[in-house]
C-alpha cells in the first residue's frame, strides 16, 4: 500500500533542491491532487506514465538513465520510433503504448514531444505539461507518473531551471480551465517523477496561491 503523501511545508519548500525524501502534496484543484515523488518511491505506480521525447533525437545515440531503462523495458520501442519517423518529437504531439510488458507497472506509456532541445524554455514546460494533461483527461485514467526525465533526453541541468513551476502551471491551467458544468475528471492523482528542478519554485507557486 503507498504511503500517503506528505504536506510540504514552508521549510520543506525552501530547502528542496531536486528530490524529497518523501512524497509531498504540491497543490490540489478539482480533486486532483499534485505531488512530487521522494527518493523512497521514485518509481510510484500509476496507471498511465508519461515520458517525453525530444525532436530530431541521433538515430545512433541511445537514451541514458531512467529513459534509456524505459527504452530497454519496451524493447527499443522509444529509440526505433525516432528512428522510423513513426514519433517526431514535435512539441505536444503524442503517442499512446497502449500495451507495455509486464515489467512496467503502469498500463499504458503515454509519449509527449517535448519540441527541438535548443528551443526548451518555460513556455516551452508549461505547453509540454497542459498536453499531457489534456490527453490524460481524455483518457479516463485514474492516476499518472509525470516523468518526463529531461536531462536524459539531453538537456543540461541549467537548462531545465523554471521547469517543475512551468510545468505545474500548465497543468493546472488544463484543470482550471475546464468547461463549466463538466463532469468532475477521473483523474485523482498526479505524480511528479524525481529530477526536475525544483529550487527555484516558491511555496506560493507550489500552492497556486498569489504572489504577494
């Protein structure tokens, strides 16, 4: 059984620079609560994960880190799609993998391009974000693993600065946005995978209060 997330307090909040020693709650809107995964379950379960894939990839260079063990579980699928053409990384396009293998805890693979590497930047986040939630609304799922594992797809550490607020951002603007007199989403959690950035993000934005 997962243990529940954490509030994050003001403290918490400052000292944060990458990744909490436990799952902490982030902000919440429409009941769909936001956390950001700890080092204790950096590979939380969720029924849908989403990755993201950069334009324009080497077709010879292979993916490193969490993504590149990604690519191994589904058998090079990541890789050969670049590859093929068959995913061009296009910023907000997607791909669902509706069918991964077993050692994949999730049910399905949701991909989001993540645009050309030189043009990443906070609106670059934050319009990455709102497709993924988008597509997991239409989708129905229950639960997500947001990772999108930045720097294995070649960004540098300093690149990925601003990201996690953007990318909080553009996802709840999705939610926020959302037609009056809809039904409530399905959609009960969201989970942001460890690896971000998340120095730069302040309590207020984390909690989508006001700035003062």
């Amino acid at each position: 059984m997962p243990r529940a997330a954490a509030a994050m307090d003001d403290e918490q909040v400052a000292g944060t620079a990458g990744t909490p020693q436990t799952r902490v709650t982030v902000s919440e809107i429409h009941g769909v609560l936001f956390t950001v995964a700890g080092e204790e379950n950096p590979d939380a379960e969720a029924e849908l994960l989403i990755t993201g894939l950069f334009a324009h990839h080497p077709p010879h260079h292979r993916f490193g880190g969490a993504l590149g063990r990604l690519d191994a579980a589904l058998s090079g699928a990541l890789h050969g799609l670049g590859r093929d053409h068959l995913f061009a990384g296009r910023r907000g396009e997607t791909l669902l993998l509706s069918a991964p293998p077993a050692s994949i805890a999730a049910r399905a693979v949701l991909l989001v391009g993540l645009g050309e590497l030189g043009d990443w930047n906070a609106e670059a986040a934050a319009a990455v974000a709102a497709s993924a939630m988008r597509e997991t609304l239409l989708l129905g799922v229950a639960s997500v693993r947001f990772a999108p594992w930045l720097q294995d797809g070649g960004l540098t550490p300093a690149a990925t600065r601003g990201t996690a607020a953007a990318m909080l951002a553009g996802a709840r603007r999705v939610l926020e946005t959302r037609p009056r007199g809809a039904p409530p989403p399905a959609l009960r959690l969201w989970i942001f995978a460890p690896g971000l950035e998340w120095r730069d993000v302040t309590i207020h934005e984390l909690r989508g209060l006001p700035k003062a």
